[in-house]
C-alpha cells in the first residue's frame, strides 16, 4: 500500500483510501459520459483523482467519505500529481481497515486529550468557576472528542479544538507562573470556554467542517458561549450579577480582541489580555506547523495561509 | 425668571437654575481665591457661569445638580455669552419648583412612553416572543421612566430611551403595513429589545449619563440583552432551541450592522435588516432635531454633530 | 407551460421562454462542435440551459433577448438544475406573447409609477423646487417607464427606478408626518431626483443593465444629477445662488452619505440626513425581499447578498 | 525695524508689524484686567505678543489686520520666544507703508501669475475648450489676484492659488513634451479648472482664509466646478453632450484621485491621471519648501506637516 | 507575416512567433488527447492560441519561449480573437530572427539607458554619495540592461527598470530646476537607487518576471537597498554615521510612502517627498502609455488596471 | 519620608524625592510671578507640584532630574492629588542617596539581566548566528544596561529593554521545547535582536525616552538592525548571500507584522511568525501589569492603556 505523500510521476500502485470528496461529472464530448472526480485521502495528505468510465452501479456504490481499495497510476497533470484509477471496490470488513486511519488527526488520542482538560477542570479552586465550566463543556463533551477548532484556519481535524485546548492550557501554565498577578483559574477557565461553542458553530465529521449551522451564523460560537455561561449560572444556582459569571462572560466575548473579528468587547481584564494573546501563538504556529508538515521535501514554501495575511511560509534550507 | 436661551450681552436678570456642573477652582493670582465654575440649565439650553469670591459657607451650601436662585448678569467673553452670578442662593420648598422643570427631556410624558410601549407588547401575538420581551422589560421597567438612549450621540435626555422606542415603534409600525412579508411580532420585538440593556450598561440620573457601568464596560448592552433573552428563556420554560430565541437574539446582536460598530454578527434575517436601518433612521434623524431645537435663531449652523461622521448641520434660511 | 421555478429534476416540459442571454461555445472534442450555452428566464425566474449540436441555420437564428417556444428536460447537473433543449423554435406572432411578460418587473404597472411620481411633484408648493425637479424629470421621463435601479444591487428589474422613487416617496411622506421640522418640499425633491440621471449613468434594455455609460464611469449619476440642476436653474431663469438649487444639489450630492462611496459631500440638511437613510432602508429591504421572492421553497438561505455586506439572508421556518 | 525672524531673547525694538490676530482676554487676578492677545506679523513670520493693561480707547482703536507701530522686547516664554508690547500706535498714512507688505505672498507678482495664466489660456488650440476654461476664469478672475490655495494645507498666502496653478502649468508643460501621447489642451484646461472653484469654497483676505462658505461647505469646490463647466457650455452654445465637457467635468471631478479624498470619481483618462499625480507634486513640495523657508537657522526639524502624513521634515546639516 | 495586433477573425496567415507560455493540456473526451494551450507574442502584443493532436515528438519539440514558425488561422472564441495553428515548426538559424525582435521592450535600448544613467552618476559633486550609488549600480549593472521595473504593475518589460530610472531622471532635473532649495545630488542619487534591488528581488528573463526570489519575499528590494547602502559604505571606506548615508538610506526606505505600501519610515526630507512623488507619477503615466499603446483601434477603453485602483482608462475619440 | 502612592489629602511630609519634571512658569496676575511646576517622583510613582513665589536664586538651583528634599503638604486639586511644596532645598552627598533610588527599574537588576542575555547567546550552537548576534549587542551593550524598551508603550523604565528580552527568552524557551519543530538557535537570536537598535533610535537618561533619534526618525529601529545585520556579517567575514543572514535579517524586518506597523515584510518563517506573537504577549501583558502596579487600591480601573487599543484594565474586586 502507497503513502500519498511519497507517490510519483509513473507510479502504480493498489491500496485502500478514504474517497474524502466524490461527485459524478460528464465529459464535454459527444456523447456525454459520466466519470467521477475524487479527492483520495490518507493520513499522510490527499490527492485528486479521477475514475472514467462510470456505471449505473458504480454510482449506487461509491459515495463521499466511503472507504475503498483502488488500483491506480499517478501521473503528473498541469503541473500536479493526479491519479488515474483502474481499479476500485468498497472496502469491506475482511479488510481490517476503519475511517480514523484515513483522516488526519491531533497528534494525541482524543481521549487523552480530554482526560487533561478534565484534570485542569478539576484543578480550577474557585467553585462559581469550576460549576460553570463544568457545565458548558458537559453540553459539548461528545463531541470535544472529535471536532476540528475551524474549517480551515488552524487545527482544522479530528479533536482539533481539543488539542487546541491542551496546547493554550500547556502555554497558560507557564505564563501563570512567569507572571503570578494572573488570576490562574480565570486563565485556565477562559482558555477551555473560550471556543467551547465551536461544535454548535459548525457542522463536522470526523474532523471535517462541512457548513457553518444556522446558530453558527445568526448567533456565532462567541455570543452562545456567553450565554451558555448565563445558562450555566441559572442552572447552577449562582448568582448573575457574580463577578465570576462577569469575568469569564468578558474572557469569551473578547477573545478576538477587536470588533472586526467578532468581539463585542475588546480586553480589559488581564486574564482577557493573556488568553487573547495565547489563542493567537498557538493558533499561528499551529497553522505553521501544520502547513510545513504536509510540505514535500522537494519544495520550500507552504500554499498561501489565510490566517497568515494570506502568505506562504518558507521553510529554511539547512 | 429669563429662559436662559434667550439671553443677550448685558442682560441683568433673576431666576430659578439647576447647578448642573459645579466645580471649585483657583484663580491663578497670589494668593489664589476660591471660586464656582458653574454651568447653569434650564429646560431651554444651558449656559457656562462664574461665581466670584467663594465662601467656605458656599462650599458646603452648593453641589451639582442643586436648584438655586440666582442674580446675574450676562456678557460676552471670548465671542461666547456667560453669566457672572452676583447673588445666589438654594432654592426651598416654599420656591415651588421641581428638578424635572430644569431638564431636558423627551417631549412625551414618560408614563405615556412606557404606556404605548407596553400597549405594542401586548399586541404581540406570537406567545414564546412576548413572554421574552414581556420579561426583560421588567427587569428595566423602573428605569424605562427616565433613561437617556445615550451618553452624547442621540436621545440623551429624560426618558430618551424610552422615547427612541417609541418612535421606532411607530416607524416600524409602518414599514410592516408597506412590506408586509415582515413578522411584525419580530420587528416590534427587535425595536423593544435592541437597546433594552441601556439602562443597565449606564450610570444615568435625571437623564444624565455619568459613566459606563462595570458590565457596560466589560460586556457591552448588546451582549447583556442576548444573555438576558437565554435567562427570560429558561425563567418561562422556553426550549432554548426555539428559532424565536434565535431570531430575537439575532436580531439584539446584529442591530449595530457591524462588527466596528460592536455587533459579534451582520444582520442576516429580513427583520434584522429592518431593525438596523429604522434605529439609525431614528437616532440620526434625532441627533439633527436636537441640534436645531438649541441653535439660536441668529445661527445657521449647528456644532459638530459626532454621530454624524462629526459634521454640523445647517439650516436653510428660507 | 411549466414556470421555471416550478421545475424539478427529470421534468419534461414545452413552453415559451425568453433566451435572456446565448452564447454559442464549442465542445472539447475533436473535431470540436457547436452547441449553445442559454439563460432562459421567465418572470419567475431563470435556469441555465444547453442546446447541442446546433446547426448553422440555428446560429442565425437564435439570438440573446429572442422570445422561443421550447422543448427540453430538466436534470441536475453539479448541484445545480439545468435544462437539457431538445427542440426549438422562434415565438411568432401568432402565439400571442409579449417580451414583458417574460422579464421581472416591478409589482405596480410603470404607468401607475410614473402617475404618482409625477402626482408628488404637483403637489410640491414652492415654485423654484418645482421647476428644477420637473425639468429635471422630463429630462428621463421616457426611461423611467422602464429603467432598473441599479445593475445589480437593488430593484435590478424592469421600472425598479422608479418603483424606488414611489416606495421611498410613502416613507418619506410618513417621516415628513412624525417629524414636521423637516421641509417636506425638499424632501420630495431630494427623493424625485437622486438617482434621476442614472437611466443616463447606465445602459439598459427591457430592466436589465449591460453596461455603464461612457458619462456614467467618467462622472457617475451624482456628479451628472448635479449639474443637471445648474442646467434646469438657468433653463427655467433661477438664480444660480438660490438656496434651493443649493440645497437641491447638496441632497444630490450627499447622498451616498460617504466619499468611500461616491459622495463628494456630508450630509448636513436635515432633509439630506433623512434622505440617505431612507435610501438605504428601502434599498436594503428590497434586497431582501426581492432574494427571498426567488428563493425556492426548500431553502432557507438565499445567495450571498452584496449589498449587505455580502451575507446570505435566513428565512425563518415559521 | 526688526525682522520677526531675525529676533532674539531681550531684543528691544521698534517697528511696523501687522495685527494678524488680536483678542481682548481677561487676567484671572482679582480684578480682573483687560490686556490684548496679539499675534504680530510682517512678511518673515510671526509672533506672539502681549499687551497688558489695555484701556477702553485701545479697545475701540485697535483691530485684527489692522497695521500699527510698536515697541517691545522680545522675551522667551515657556520655551517660546514672545513679545511684551510697551508702545502701541495706529499707522498713518504718513508712516507710507501698505498691508500688502505685511503679509506672506507668492514669490511671484499677483499680476504676473494672472497674466501667465492667461497666456497659456491663450495658447489652448481648441476652440471648445478654451471657451469653457475663459468663461470660468472669468467668474473668479479678480479673486485670482489674491486668493490663497488652501486654509492651511499648502499654499496658503496671498495669490497662492494662482501662484500653484502657475508651478503645475510649468510641470504640466515639461511632461507634456517627456510624454507627447497626452493632450496638452487638456491638460492645460485641467490644471487650470482643477481648483478654480476655490475662491467661492473659502472666505478669504489678504491671502487667509477664515472660513468656509456655506457653498464650500454643503457643494464643494469639486462639485461647483463641475456645475461651472455646465454652465459654460450652456453659456457659450456648447452642445452638453461634447466630449470636451465631459473630459473637462472628469478631470475636475477626478482630481483628488479617491472618494474618500472629495472625488466622487477616479481618475480614468491619461489627463486626469497626468493632473493628480503633478496637482501632488506641487503641493507637497511646496508645503515642504514652505515649512523650511521659516524654519529658524537652529532648528533642523519643522513643525509636524498635516498634508505630509502629520510628519515634520528635517533639514540636512550639510 | 502577420503582426498580432493586426489580426482579425477568419485571418489565415504565416509568421515568427515566441512560444510566451506553452502548456501541455489534454481534452476532456475519451481517449483524453494532448494539445498544446499556448501564448504566442511578438512585439506588437499577444494571443491565445491551440494546437491540437499533438504527438509525442511535439512535446520533446516546442517549450515556452521558444522562437517557432506557424501557419494557423484566427477566429472569435468567445468574444476574444484566438489562434488556430495548423502547422508549427522550430525557428532556425537561417530564419535570421533573435529573441529581443519578439519581446515588449522599452522604447531606448538597454545601453543607451544605461549610458545615461552613468552619466548622470558621473556628475553627481559629493563625494560620498558618488561612492556609494556607484557601488549599488555596479552590484546589479548587468541586470540594469534587461530587468523590468515590475512584476506586472508598470515598466513591466525588457529593460524597464533602466527606462523607469531614466524617465525619473529627466522629470528630477526638472524640478531641481524649478525647485533650487531640492538637493540635486540627493535626489538623482535618490531616483537611481530607489528600486536598485528589484534585480534581486525578482526572477526576470527576457523582460518577462516569472516570480519573486527568496530574497525578495523575505526581505523585500526596499530593506534590501538599505543594506547594499550599508555595504557600500563600509566597502568604500566612509562612515556609518555620515548624514549621506542617512539620507541615502532614508530615501530608499521612504519612497512608498506608507507603511501598507512596504516603506517602514515615511518621507521626511524634502528629497523624500519629492523621489516618492516623482515615483508615483512616471509609474502612474506608465502603466497608462502602456495600456494604451496596446489598445486595439476599435477600442476606447483599456483593460482594468490594477495600479490605478483597477480602474480602465478612457481614450477620448478626438 | 512619604511613599507618593501613600500620600492622602492634607499629608503634611517631609522626603528626599527626584524633580522629573520641571518648568518654570508665570501667574496670570499683574505683575506675573514666577513659580515651579513640578513632577515629584519616586519608585513608587509620581505626583503633581507646585512651588509658589520662586527666586531668581531657586532658579539657578534647581533642574530636572535632580533629588531634593521637600516639604509639603497634599490636597485635592480638580479631583487630583496634588503637592504644594513648601520648602526645598537639593540634596547633598551627606544624604546618602542616589538617583537610582528614585526611578522605575525592572524587578531584576540590569547586571543580571545582561548576564543572562549573555548565557543564552553563549549557547546559540551555529557559528555564524552566534557571531552576528554577539557583534550586534556588543554594539549597545552599554545601554543594555539601562534602556526602556520604550518611550511610553511596555517596558517604559530602567533597563526595561534588557528585561523584555529576558522574559521573551522565557517564553522562547517554553514554546521551543512544546514546539520542536522550531529551530531555537534562530528564535533566541530573533528575540535578542528585534529590538536592538531601539537604544540608538530613543534618546533616554534614567530609564526615562525624551525623543526619538535623528536616525530612528528617518530610519526606524527595524531597518537599523537589519543594516546592521549586514554589517556584522561583513565585519565577521561572513558571506552575505547565507541563508542565517537571510533569515535573520527577516526576523527583524518583519516582527511588527504588518506594513502599517511598521515591518517592510509580513513573517514567512515560523520563528518569525512565533517571535512576532512572543513580543506581543510579553509587551502587552506588560502593560497590563505595569498599569495594575500603580493602581492605588482605592481604584479599579486604570488609566487608558494605548497599546491595548486604548482601553483601561479592570482589576476584579475578589
């Protein structure tokens, strides 16, 4: 079985692939004739495809996100490598192979990386915070084991925004310590709810966003948190004119730090300085990362990254 | 008494004024003496006056917002006409005369304002939106009889607030006969709701806003009215998923059409539209009003109006 | 005949339509062959749809704006549903059609708009105003019957300038009303003529722009309405320095409120101030309305919007 | 007589100086005294200056641009050089010296500049053309002798909007033979209409501009020039639709290149493109040449610059 | 043979073209079949152009920039004219033709400008700045002969750069001459330096840039010239802490003005604003000349153009 | 001795304290006397003063930054506590005080902070970055010693530069080993260099920034950092076409981020892109907490903050 990411210009090959993206097209001749046009995935990268020759069955067989075993020829078209399929079938269960092999993922088990936010929850002093914390991230916890924290942005796969999470968590540790006058349970707290909407925001499978839900686009992943923490200070008995309830409301609403990327309110606790700040590092680098890790060794600049001012990122030669 | 928007140069006169600024200041000569720098008002405009050689007796006599009686004299200084105070004294109970014939207010009686709002409420037919709208103008009903809509920028006087709803209400009340594929239950809710938190971001007395509050400061009144629509959800047993919690909730957070302007998210139902451009036809139109109310008949130009990118106003001479 | 909005995968259909826009494209194949790439509409709306194998007689027969008699099929192709020709012919006289009943209009008869437009204008009293407007006015008085407001923005059909005009007349009539320290004269005035030289800004057929004007890109429909006014003062031998024909342009130029859009002044009337926001209500409403009209019944998310800020519009399900 | 530049900490003097600007303040001692707040000028410069102890007769004798002899002495003042006035008398018409020699002036006779104007007016080939410009220049031509370019941008003395017409039409004559594809008669006509309207925008004396006028403020110069043109062609029988009105409206219209700068069009012919870029040259540089030719020799740096960025600029040492 | 410019629809003709840009595509018919997309130029402009049933030979035969003989035949495709070839072969020594015959130059050949520029270094007085440009020019003086001023933007062809430098050269003298106060020696040093690194910063071969260089995205021509200055001055001897350098280096690093146009520091010497404005205008009337010159006979408006805000340009008809 | 944040209305004290500030000033009374506005400071903070009835001899005595002893009383002024000193007289070596005593430093002192500057650059392991960035800081080693790290920003005070760096190396340190991927050698340089020019564009004494440089105004510490990048490289013979040249030179050039900011090139390596985000949480968090360190305890709220978007921080109660 071939790796995409080590495939060549001539190569043949036969392997099992997730068919991350299928749609049945018609060439333009005469007659026209229906072939599909596929994105083939593994953990390594993806790659498009193209399968001629359609059948009937063929379209009542393959679909989106369906695992298959392909035989096919790599071959290098308008300056990119593609893939001529020759052979496919359904995976089937003989095969030994599931979904999660195929997707790329946090570089830490889900369930792992769970268990820390859990721990740090259960580490938070304060009862008002650690109550409310507890409850927003209950509503959300099925799902924090596998939805990416964007769609394409940054950690935008399987338990993305949980690594996310874990990662902002690592940061805020140490800065907590660098610089005690931080209210640490604030931090802590800020940095777990901050995006703890996301998975009401979009619409995921298996770490792939597909749509932003109608929540997600009259309400947005900002203002729900908010008022999750309303929901939560309700349900909990805590009293909403609490400073902590009016701390951790400022922590979410202003961690875009400006009114142009969706925050009502800019920062003006310290702890609200601190998360926007971390969100940033780690979001940037992540998107650095990400990008260098799927870079060829042939080449030395990434594709363009949005979240970057939209440039690419060069990776030094030595 | 003289209306003090009628004051000429030379003008010797009596009367009965609100204090409304007061502050003791030094002249700069050796030794330096006490004296009031004053600004005195009444219902017709508001003037900039001096009272020389303070007394410590005077000190402990006169504070803002005091009513007194006064003996001036008005004069020009520096191209501005101001009072210099020969007499003054506190005004008592046998004066007969109250705090609120010294403000500026809206010019309908505030019981007559909540009145019609609460008329429009009722007529609400939709029963999951009126018990959300009946509920958070509860909680800022005792306010609604006084509140300014502002600090400077429009309706920033008694009951202010109360008085751009109505207005509002009554343009939106006209705009659903002319479009009506509007939810007009949506649209008087949206007019109701979108500033309701006002009274709770602000520090207002006698339609004066003094400053921000705490959480007007650190969340802002757009997102306290989102989180107030999620409380009056779960105090009336209202499934949070209801699209008319969403839809009002769109409709509080969107109002300020962008996110420059402090809305998380951009209008995108009809009603919201709709919400946005009657508040800034309002309030803009208002800002005008105000500034030609108070401009003296010998000028044609108003002073910079901030609400509208900081242009003054003129007025035709025919 | 089937209406296009009604039309479903699979349908088989005849009827007339109008070829809104044909282009004559070649397949891919060798040898390449003709076939048309058409827009056909209906005034309830348009589909893509192709013809192939077209001969050289149909080449010279079938041109964009032609009414025809058709046969085809739908399918979806893409996600998108399209049309698949497999006859057609010219209309003739005998079928007893028209080209106005294939094209969107505004829902009032252009006639009728026209009527009422000029109904206001009778009844504006003073007598420099009514000269300028009615001179302006006869300048375009043909093109109104039929001209759009705009390319694509707003009321982008038959007569929608002047259906603008009307709709904003009523508001304008109902804030003149609540607010009597306006002019409603001017305002009128402002309303009749701000867009008045965009039937000479832009290049239209039967409600549909294809083109700026050479005038139109080099000094644009303010700048020309403007001068216009100049033109009708000296015309009709008013004084250049009136204050009507300065007010007049003054509302004609200012109002695009913003020089990022197009206005070289402020408002600073109050009559200009309520004209730019009873321009943008009415606009952006009929954006609304006129995306939700098309929107077929089993979405709930119209196409991005550009005037408002490029977003989609959300209609509620209930 | 001193030159105002050339004074120095405790210079005594005596001399003629013009009273640029003088307001009548108050001490803050008890009582309080009249004394005069003077700015002084003559043609190298100007200063602050003093006069204490003012009488009713000096009230009612001296006024802003009056001419009057001094003594004083020159004293520093919060790191200031200022003046203390210990002599202050009227100029008579004995003392034979004139406003005019008083003030900041081009560096070219007024007279001259106009008839260089008229020159090249003269020298325009088309016919069409130089009607149109004729006809504008007459409406402002006694204005021209004397009207600054701007309020405090650049060129801001007397006869300093003739006089940047007059550097521009050097430049516009130099680039015309570097790039003969331009129309020179356009050309010409741009650099003279492009700011022609300026006298009826600003109030003006002696080269300083006290205000806006109502036109300038609710038209603009821009727009009045435009209207000018039209005006012209009705006047001279120019047909309307002549694409040398249209070419010379553009220009005019297009000038400050974006909407957010005043242009409600952008440059779109080689002239106009040609007109901005040499309209900045010139006036930048001279606001920079304006700002080093009062510079004191000890200073390397100038005053912050608003048109350059609100930068200072700083002299070389060599 | 056949200028391009001078082509038209059903013209059959034979001629000497470069191969500007040569893809191998294949048809969407089934056998897929190779055929070559191609952009063919001379120096009049350039066309699209086919060549179908390419064989194997072919594609070892004919790459981009190659010099080929064609007979082929132009057609309309889509409202754009396009080239069908039916034959091809490689251009030969006898063929007699070069390269340079085929490529948009600027309108003085290479060493005439560079002759000029030297010249005009020869006669710079000071002694450092001497030194120091002619260091700079010496690191890229053979890339002076053929570099383009830009990637797309303006002076974008064969020796470009040289012909920009001359231009500003000759518009320099001239307002030094209008301008004595200007430092000729700075400002001629200015003009040269400028953009002295963009060799470096782009890739160009034949006037033609296919991307930017390593160097050029990381650290950009303007950081880049600052350095070589640096260099310069430590190679020749002369002081880092010379005000020459300063100057030099502030001129470089200030001639885009702002800081969103790449120039960390704005212009703050009178020879900074006037290298920034001289930039400006000959890039500006550049990129117009240029598109004009292009611009078919029967046309009057030029492509958008991206450094006029992407606007078109007018050509007027007289 | 009084501590300033100590000091309540009506304190009579007695103290040794630095004059930060002070001008000599006049009374408006006739005749003017002269007096002393002061600036009192001391590690704790700073304080407002006055000192009435000056002598020609106290002006000859007493300067800025000199210590003094004083006694004075505190009271109220316009809502601020103010001193008004009664006598003073300068401090002599008798005192036992030093200047140091008297200003704000970093929390850790200066020879610590170099030292540890010098320990992370002695374990850069590549060569030529160990040898540029060792040339670079040998070049302000000296006012490592005491320079902020800006003139009001973050980091406003006695060696606040040397200790921004420190803290930044924290953080460096953390990301390095969460990050592995990140190359540590080129990160700590960066960090070590990105503000190493600031001590030659600030002119500072005592921690304490009067102006900006001739050379920071015209050059900017980015693109003085980048020269001398260069100039190490040449002075160390290494080559400057090295990709560790490159890299560091864009590590400087680019860590304010954006063009508007300051940076001729956005981050396009991931050290850069991590050293951009380390400044900012490092410079920001200082900010935050410099601003809550003299908050007296009375208060919530700080002072507005102009590096966070011009917004003060609120210190919760609990």
């Amino acid at each position: 079985m071939s790796i995409i990411r080590s495939l060549n210009h001539q190569d043949e090959f036969v392997g099992f692939y997730l068919l991350k993206e299928l749609e049945v097209k018609q060439t333009n001749g005469t007659p026209a004739k229906d072939y599909f046009d596929i994105v083939l995935c593994d953990s390594s990268g993806q790659i498009s495809a193209k399968y001629w020759d359609v059948t009937t069955t063929d379209k009542e067989t393959f679909f989106p996100m369906g695992l298959v075993k392909i035989q096919g020829i790599a071959h290098t078209y308008r300056e990119k490598l593609q893939v001529k399929i020759t052979k496919i079938r359904k995976a089937n269960d003989d095969d030994g192979i599931t979904l999660t092999d195929f997707i790329r993922s946090a570089p830490v088990l889900p369930v792992d990386l769970v268990y820390i936010i859990k721990q740090v929850l259960e580490n938070i002093t304060d009862v008002e915070i650690k109550k409310i914390v507890t409850y927003c991230v209950s509503k959300v916890e099925e799902k924090l084991m596998h939805y990416p924290a964007a769609k394409t942005h940054h950690h935008a796969y399987f338990a993305g925004l949980a690594y996310h999470m874990v990662r902002m968590l690592e940061i805020g540790n140490f800065i907590c310590k660098q610089r005690p006058f931080l209210n640490a349970d604030l931090l802590k707290a800020g940095i777990i709810l901050h995006d703890i909407a996301k998975p009401e925001e979009m619409i995921a499978q298996m770490g792939i966003v597909s749509d932003y839900s109608v929540h997600g686009k009259l309400i947005g992943h900002i203002a729900m948190a908010s008022s999750w923490i309303t929901e939560a200070a309700i349900r909990c008995d805590i009293d909403l004119q609490s400073e902590r309830v009016l701390a951790l409301q400022h922590l979410v609403l202003s961690h875009h730090n400006l009114g142009e990327w969706g925050s009502p309110v800019q920062p003006q606790t310290a702890e609200a300085v601190a998360l926007h700040h971390i969100d940033a590092l780690d979001a940037k680098l992540q998107m650095v990362e990400d990008a260098i890790d799927v870079l060829p060794d042939t080449e030395n600049w990434t594709p363009l990254i949005r979240g970057l001012e939209n440039k690419p990122v060069y990776r030094m030669k030595w």
